[in-house]
C-alpha cells in the first residue's frame, strides 16, 4: 500500500513538469544552476557534491515556489538541511541556526499551510494575496528593528559579518512566515535578502571557504528567480 502511495505521488509530480505550469525562463534557471555547477566543478577541477545539490535543489525549490507549487517543500527540506551544514563551517553562524532549527521544520509547516490554501501536488497552485499599506509599514519597521538587535547580538558572539549575517536572519524568518501565508509581499523580502547573501558569500569566496563559490551561484540564481517570482504573484493578483 505504501509503495502504491508513493508511485502515485511520485506520478503526479512527474506530471506536473510534463504540464506548461514551467515557462522557458523556470527551465533556464533550473538548467543554468547545473550547468554552472558542472562548469564550476571542470575549472576548480573537483566535484563539489554538497554544494552542487545544496544549489541545484534550492533553486528547483524556489521556482516551484514561484508557481505556487506545493511541491517546493520537497526541496525545499534537501536545500536547507545541506545548506545549515555549510553555513556552520563558513562561521556563519546565523545563517546555519536558521536554516537548521526554523526553515527545516517550516517545510513542513508550510506543507500544511498551503495544502489548507488550495494547493495541491500536482498543479493546482496555492491561492496568493497581498497585505494592507499599514502591514507594509509595519512589516518595513519590524525588520529594520529586528536586524538592529541581531546584528548586535552576533557581533557580540564574534560573527565575522554580524549585520549581513543578521539581515539574511531576519529578512529570512519574515520571508519564510510571509510564503508560508501566501503573501506576495515575501518577494520583496527574498529580493534584499538575495542579494545581501551574494556580497556576504563572495567575502566568504575571498577568504577561501569551502562550498562558497557554489553559494554565490546559488544566491545570483535566487535572485532572478525572485524578481520573476514577484512578477508571478503580481499578476496572478491582477
């Protein structure tokens, strides 16, 4: 019975990239992000395994969210359980608690949440919706605040980029409860937060990190995807 589960399951998501939900622009970041992985690993002449599928899940990942696909979640668990781990070992240490102790259980959380807004796992996407002018003020005060706080906190534990590393934190966290909800706003929040994590990983290049190069990659994709993304959900909400 369960074999019969997951063959069902498993046909309905082969389904989905068989349907026109994917435009040429998803499969162009979706085959970008391997073919710069590929290239990446004949010019340093090693195969970074865990970087490579930390990248390529994530942005599988976050096209599907763009599409409003409940099926981003899969990814979504692989990206950021890798994706912790090499944070740690870069020393940032923001970056790894969040990934590890609130977006790996938010998989799941949102699973639920976007399975109670219409989504289903083939390709019935989520229902979007937009705040209010005053939830945006409020939503622009509380990050400002929150990055304020964390940025003091980590520069205190000795975090060598304690303001990035806690505006990635903090935009992250709002992002993540903001897409859990289907708010289109999150868009906003990815796009700072995109673009944050490419300067903050290109330090962590020039300084000789493992797994680093591959992280810019993997944010520059993240960014296209979410100007795209916001796109999306602006027009779904015309």
């Amino acid at each position: 019975m369960e074999g019969r589960f997951n063959q069902l399951n498993m046909g309905r998501f082969v389904n989905f990239f068989k349907s026109k939900v994917l435009e040429p622009f998803d499969y162009f970041l979706i085959v970008g992000i391997i073919a710069a992985n590929l290239i990446h690993s004949v010019v340093v002449g090693q195969v970074d395994f865990i970087g490579s599928l930390a990248g390529i899940a994530g942005v599988i990942c976050v096209v599907l969210v763009a599409k409003g696909n409940i099926w981003n979640y899969f990814f979504g668990v692989i990206n950021v359980s890798l994706y912790a781990w090499i944070s740690f070992k870069s020393d940032l240490y923001g970056d790894a608690a969040l990934n590890a102790l609130y977006y790996f259980p938010m998989q799941f959380i949102g699973l639920w949440q976007w399975r109670k807004r219409g989504a289903t796992d083939d390709v019935k996407a989520v229902r979007a919706r937009r705040m209010t002018a005053r939830q945006r003020i409020l939503l622009a005060l509380a990050c400002a605040v929150l990055i304020a706080a964390a940025g003091y906190g980590l520069d205190r534990l000795g975090d060598p980029q304690p303001y990035k590393d806690a505006a990635t934190t903090v935009l992250s966290v709002i992002a993540q409860i903001l897409m859990v909800t289907a708010f289109a706003e999150q868009w906003a929040l990815w796009i700072v937060n995109n673009i944050i994590s490419i300067v903050m990983w290109v330090i962590c290049t020039a300084q000789g990190d493992s797994h680093a190069s591959l992280m810019v990659l993997m944010w520059v994709f993240y960014l296209m995807n979410s100007v795209n993304g916001y796109r999306v959900w602006l027009k779904k909400l015309s």
